[in-house]
C-alpha cells in the first residue's frame, strides 16, 4: 500500500532526517561529509531555505 502524499505547507518548518540503511555509516569519510554540506549549503541557498537547528 502506498504512503499517503505529505502536505507541504509553505513557511512552515519541516523534519528532515538522514540516516544509513540498517543503522550503516553515513559518512565513512571526513570527505564525505563535506561533500554533504557544501551540496546542503548550495541547494539551501539556491532555493532559500533555512536550517533551524541541526545534530
């Protein structure tokens, strides 16, 4: 059965989460993450979004 759609409400904050399959790593390596960031940081700023709060 499929998932019922999420309603996206503009100005409202969202959850979002990351996190490997299996409880698995995500980031092996230093590179890793800052591969991760700078495409955060990009794609953020492109599309005016913010980060409230990250852990």
């Amino acid at each position: 059965m499929p998932r019922v759609a999420r309603i996206v409400l503009p100005g409202y904050p969202h959850h979002i989460t990351h996190r490997g399959n299996y409880k698995q790593v995500v980031f092996e390596q230093p590179d890793d993450y800052i591969f991760y960031s700078n495409l955060v940081k990009k794609y953020f700023s492109k599309y005016g979004l913010k980060i409230l709060s990250y852990v």
